[in-house]
C-alpha cells in the first residue's frame, strides 16, 4: 500500500472502486476493444451503449491513456462502453455514430489541454499532434471540452454530460487564458456540461455511473467528491452548509478571533508553541496588522476553528471580480490551492453572473486517493495495449505512416504511480492528480512488464521506463497519517524537504532489480522526470540508476539557477544539481560508464529578470552546455505562476492591497521573452545581436568578446536568422558535434537547407561529450 498513508481516514471516507455490484450488461464480458463503430457493437451482441466516451485523442488501448483507463473501469463495472475519437467537431451528426448513450455522455478534450496541444507558447499554431495518427494536427477544435460537449447536447439533448480530463480539471473555476488573454468563465458554465469531474476520476465515475444506473437524476447527484457542478441560489439541496465569506481582501486593521486561512498548519501550530501534527484550525491568532479575507459566520456559530469541514464552503470571490481585479483573482488562487488535500480541504463556491442569470459553481472537496489495491485493479484491466485497428494501416501495423507518436513514446513504458508532492508552481500535475503518492504494488508492475515483454509486438528487450509524474516518488509520503490529513503546505519539498516525508527509495530500488532480472529483458530506462533533491538522500538509489538504468544521458530539470526565479517555481537551489551531479559521475565512473547530464530550464518564467538570464547563460557555457530545445514559459490554467503572471502578484504569500503586496516581475511582450530564449541558446549566433544590445543596456559590454570567459563574440558571421522547433524533429542544425549524417541530410534535404558537415552533433543539447564511437569535438 501507499506508504506512509492512513488506511482508516481513506477507508472510511472512500468505498472501493471494485466492491460495487456489476451492471446487469457485465454478462456480455469484455471486448478486445472498446467499440468505435456499430460494426463492432454488433460483433460484440450489443443493441445500444450504456455510456460513450468522447475524446480528443485518437483511441489508444494503454493504461496511460485517460479514455482508456476511464473505458475498461467502466466496463469492468459492467457496461457497454464505446468511444468516439476525434469526431468531426462541425455538425452533431458524428456524434450520433454510435446511436444514443443509455445513461450518459463523458467527454473530455484528451490528455492535454486542446489550447496547449495546439498552440505554442507564442500562441503560433503547431502543424503536428503527438496525439493523432499521422502527427497530424488539426483534429480536435480549439477548447474542444466545450464543443464536444455542445454537440453531444446537440446530438441527444436528453442524455446527462460528465466532463472530465485534464482540461476541464484545470478550467473548474474562472481562470485567467493565455489564448485570450482574459479571464474566463469556469468550463463547468461555459460547457454546459452536467457534471464535471476533475483529478483522477475512477472513484468519483464509477459511482456516479451506478447512481445514473438506479435512475438518480443526476441533478441530484451533489455529494460526490471530486465533482463540480450548478446551483442556483435558493437551492435546497444546499441546505445545512456552513459558509465562509472569502469575497474580500480587506485593509489593514485588528482582527479578532479568526484564523488567517493564509497559515499552514506548522505556521498555527508554532503560533502556539505546538507541533504540526496538531489538526488545521486549532485557532492560531491571526497578525494583528493583517485582515487579509472577511469570515461571515453563521448566526450561534462563535468560533470558525470548530467549523465542520465536511459541512463548510468557502465562498470565493466571483466570476466578475476576479475578472476585473488582479488582487482578488490572485486571492482566490491561494484559496483554492490551500484547499487541496483530500484530508482537510473544504468545498468551495464562485458565483457566475448577476440577477436572472445567476448561478453558483459548486467545487466538492478533492477526491479521495485510490488505495494501492484500487490502483492494481485499475491497471490490471485487460488492455490490449495497442491503437484500435481503425488506424492500422495498409499493412496492418501502427508503426508506419500512421503511428501515433504519444503512443510510441510509452509503448514499452510502465506507470508506476500517480502524483506529486513538489508543488511547482508552473506545473499542473498537483492541481490535477493531487499530492499524494498513490502506488501500485511490485506485483502488478512487474505483471506489466511481463505482458509488455511476452504480447507488445516489436519489443527488443528494452522497457523504455518505469516512473509516473515523477520517477522516484514511488511509496514516498507522509511519516504521520495525522500531519498528512491536516498539512495545507502547497509542497513537501520547498523550500527543503519536510522532516515528516520519508525518503526511502528501497521499495523502488527492490522493483528496478526485479524487473531487469526478469527473463527477455534485456534493459529498463528511466524516462520520467528525477527528483534529485529526493534522489540525493538515497545514495543507493542513486548508485542503482546511474549504473543500471540511464541510457548515455539522464535528463533532469533544474529549471533556473538563480535564486529569483527558482523561488517563484518552488524548486530547490542549484546545488542540489551540483550535489547528484557529483554522485552521477561517481557512480558512472566506478562502472566504467561515460553519461551525461542534460538539464534543462525555463525561460520567461515570472519572477525572472534580464540579469537572471543572463547569469543562467554563463553557467551553461562555465559548464559547457549548449541548449537547442528551449522550453518558454507557458501559463496554464490555474497553475499558481499562471497567476503570477496574469496579476503581477505571489499567492505564496499574503495577498494584500498595499506595499506589503510582493510583486512579481513578469516576462511579457515578444521582444523580452526572444531575450530570455536568446540568452538560453546564446550560442546561435542568430542571437548574437540581440544578446549584444541587451548586454550593452544592462552595462556588460565586458561580456562580449572573443574570449573563453566572454559569453558572445564581437564578431557577426552571415545567418539565415531561422530556427527550427526541436519538437516535431529531435535535431535541428547548429553547433558542432556528432551524429549520423544519414538522418540529418535527408532532413535537411527536406527542409531545403544546406546538409551539415559530417561530424556535427545535432542533438537537443548540443556541446555535450560525443556518444562512444563517434567523431566529433565537444563546442
């Protein structure tokens, strides 16, 4: 089970996913494919489907694959469940392909938000979808959650619609859209949808598919957690909660009993000379200079420390303030990211409209984590792990002109557990999947690799990884159940790690020794993103990958090393990635291994200034590396720098009207966000000119020169000022180094431009070490 979680707190607020009884369909058993036609309905005994599923992405049988897992949950619940994948988006009539659902619609954009799989983070258009077979792009609609779901509503106007997915999970509240530059209202509204389930939905589906079974309307289904929906004022089904008014930033002035809902709980607890293992809301008195929210309490209620938290809403600002005023959208961000763990998180609600129109959104607390039972049972289902055979092509295989390049990525890959307790603020894995580790057993990851390694056609022995959002959380958690169910810290890591987490990476090091002994394979990689603060504190861990497991180069992601901007990402110092780069090499060389490190960073991050830049470009060149994929800051819905960047304002601290307000420095505007990428790849020399004239502005002209300890020469040689994405093609020309020119002058060949020189390294990270064997300088 998930180490160190409290099983009865889980236990006895969560039924288990697999202790339902089965719908009667259960009786005609399990397709080897979920049906997209009637062809196969028919094939399958099927007269109708109880639910179809509508997804962006392209239909892929593989547990990392939402829509899947979300299709064999619900069949293994007993019914018939069909897939309609990437419809034409411009009549309903696509939608009827399948004929009318028997219980309800779930639909969702696919595993990536449709704004960011379509869009750049220079809002150009990209012409590739890693999603779709082909690489094409194009074939989901911009904000496809709500087209989809109008024309479901369109198609039978009847039948229930249960949103979900990581765009709709993230869009359930009014959030500030990069695309639009503009607040939005919450997708809950905008979709029209009946239900909207965000974070990992199993538990919160199945139940409310059984419940839609019994014929509840699902009007009334208001008691799910994890759920969001509408109310309208007046409703009685709202009767009997307790509200807190969060409408407010007030002005400074006393405050009397209530609690600054801005503390964690270590700050309450050392208000009062306590522990942190002491419950969120022992009533820690508040500064006496600060009244940040306004708390309205119920007539007889005198104390909101004694609040029920299972009765309780927190009323945030509105739609149309938080539209209007930075301060108060900034506000109702760090409500709502205070109010995350499953343990103590309260409902919210965020009115929508005004007068006739006025309707409430209603959040229910975060769903409870699956056991590591319930996770077992959800990636054991019988997947066929492969694309449906709709997109084979003409000689029956998927990996031609039809391959789905997302599904070629985690073919041989394994998951291994859900989660992330980092907390970054750029990052929306927390927001969507929570902060707590939920784990499968060793039993069913190396099952997994089993039936990776004897039915995956074209495996060679090699499993590409075993990781999840990050490699090595596996089994990581909390010390104390009771700190964990009252802890509202948006990280365990930052700004060190809690002294309550256990770093044990003995459960995951057990499990990498299993699986490569296992018969057939040949080599297990570890693909997922490291977390080398944790990683540090297990020497042995470190020593088992760096020896048996990286693959020539270990990408890692120190993001920046500046304190500025890393203290705006929540993200540890860099030397932390001195100190595992030390143990890296260590270990490589006591195997006889030359590996490299690729790091990797961010530019235009807030919190970011031209001198932090510039700083990250000189240790890149002290330490000899020549970024070529550059990864821009890209604000996505309600992530915390998103809204940094939307209010120029810190909801990791206080949020105030006055100068005691922290302000963030934001990167906006074409001209300083190519600065902040030039200064990443300050070896193009296409950036030569633009890095010069902000050197000469910023007073280090000394920095330009011909030198080793210059950044840039004074010299301009002739360039065609272009610059290939690394993201459709893993190489693109530049700097010298190693490859085999076979790939890149058919590439360039196709591109028109000039071959590069044989010998020249076309990798994402240019600058590095050449791989064994082949010719090439290092810069």
């Amino acid at each position: 089970m998930n180490a160190p979680i409290d099983v009865s707190f889980f236990a006895r607020n969560a039924k288990p996913i697999n202790s339902y009884r089965p719908y009667w369909a259960k009786r005609f058993g399990t397709a080897p494919f979920l049906p997209m036609s009637r062809e196969e309905m028919e094939r399958l005994g099927w007269d109708s489907c109880d639910i179809i599923l509508v997804t962006g992405d392209a239909y892929v049988d593989h547990p990392s694959f939402g829509m899947a897992v979300i299709g064999r949950v619900l069949e293994a619940q007993g019914f018939r469940v069909g897939i309609i994948a990437q419809p034409d988006w411009q009549s309903a009539e696509p939608f009827k392909v399948l004929g009318k659902p028997n219980l309800f619609w779930g639909v969702t954009a696919g595993n990536m938000d449709s704004m960011i799989n379509r869009y750049t983070a220079d809002r150009k258009i990209r012409s590739d979808d890693a999603y779709t077979p082909g690489d094409v792009g194009g074939k989901r609609p911009d904000r496809a959650a709500i087209v989809y779901s109008q024309r479901c509503r369109e198609a039978y106007k009847d039948v229930p619609i249960v949103l979900g997915g990581i765009e709709g999970s993230l869009r359930r509240i009014a959030h500030y859209d990069y695309w639009s530059d503009k607040v939005r209202r919450s997708i809950v509204v905008d979709s029209k949808c009946d239900l909207l389930l965000y974070g990992n939905a199993e538990r919160a589906l199945v139940e409310v598919a059984h419940r839609l079974a019994r014929r509840e309307p699902v009007e009334s289904i208001t008691d799910v957690r994890g759920t969001a929906f509408i109310r309208r004022p007046g409703d009685p089904s709202a009767a009997g909660w307790i509200e807190m008014d969060s409408t407010e930033v007030d002005t400074p002035g006393h405050v009397e009993d209530h609690i600054n809902p801005y503390q964690t709980t270590s700050e309450q607890a050392q208000a009062q000379g306590q522990s942190c293992a002491k419950e969120e809301g022992a009533g820690a008195p508040a500064d006496p200079q600060v009244k940040p929210i306004t708390i309205h309490r119920p007539q007889g209620v005198h104390a909101v420390a004694k609040l029920p938290r299972d009765r309780t809403v927190i009323r945030l600002p509105s739609y149309e303030q938080v539209k209007s005023d930075p301060v108060l959208y900034a506000h109702a961000n760090r409500v709502l990211h205070l109010e995350t763990n499953p343990g103590n998180a309260r409902a919210l609600v965020q009115a929508h409209g005004e007068g006739a129109t006025a309707r409430d959104v209603w959040l229910n607390p975060p769903p409870i984590p699956l056991t590591t039972a319930e996770m077992d049972y959800v990636f054991d289902l019988p997947y066929a792990r492969s694309p449906h055979p709709a997109y084979a092509d003409e000689h029956g295989r998927h990996d031609g002109a039809t391959k789905i390049p997302a599904w070629e990525m985690i073919r041989f890959s394994v998951n291994i557990m859900r989660g992330c307790f980092g907390g970054c603020t750029f990052c929306s894995i927390t927001e969507h999947e929570g902060r707590i580790i939920q784990s499968r057993s060793e039993e069913s990851i190396i099952k997994e690799v089993e039936e990776i390694r004897d039915k995956v056609q074209g495996f060679t022995g090699v499993i590409s990884d075993l990781g999840g959002p990050t490699a090595n959380m596996y089994r990581l958690g909390c010390r104390s159940p009771e700190i964990e169910a009252a802890c509202r810290k948006p990280s365990c890591v930052y700004p060190g790690i809690c002294q309550n987490l256990t770093t044990n990476h003995d459960p995951l090091i057990k499990i990498y020794r299993r699986a490569r002994a296992l018969k057939g394979i040949k080599k297990i990689l570890i693909g997922s993103g490291l977390r080398y603060d944790l990683a540090v504190q297990s020497p042995e861990y470190v020593k088992e990958l760096v020896q048996h497991h990286v693959g020539g180069y270990l990408k890692i992601a120190p993001e920046h090393t500046e304190n500025g901007p890393l203290s705006k990402m929540m993200k540890p110092g860099i030397g932390s990635y001195d100190r595992f780069k030390t143990m890296f090499e260590k270990y490589s060389e006591e195997a006889g291994k030359k590996q490299f490190l690729i790091p990797y960073f961010i530019a235009a991050h807030p919190g970011t200034s031209d001198e932090d830049m510039m700083n990250l470009a000189l240790w890149l060149k002290k330490n000899g590396f020549r970024a070529d994929q550059v990864q821009t800051f890209y604000p996505s819905p309600m992530a915390t720098a998103t809204a940094m960047y939307h209010t120029n304002l810190n909801p990791l601290r206080g949020i105030h009207r006055d100068d005691r307000a922290e302000r963030v420095d934001i990167v906006r505007g074409e001209k300083r966000r190519r600065l902040h990428k030039a200064f990443l790849r300050y070896h193009d020399p296409n950036n030569w000119p633009l890095l010069r004239d902000a050197l000469k502005a910023m007073g280090r002209a000394d920095l330009i020169g011909n030198g080793k300890h210059h950044l840039i020469p004074t010299f301009q040689p002739v360039t065609d000022g272009s610059y290939q994405s690394a993201r459709r093609k893993n190489s693109t020309p530049g700097g010298a180094g190693s490859t085999k020119a076979s790939s890149s002058t058919r590439s360039a060949a196709s591109t028109g431009k000039k071959a590069p020189v044989k010998g020249q390294i076309l990798t994402q990270h240019t600058g590095l070490p050449p791989r064994s064997g082949i010719k090439g300088r290092a810069r």
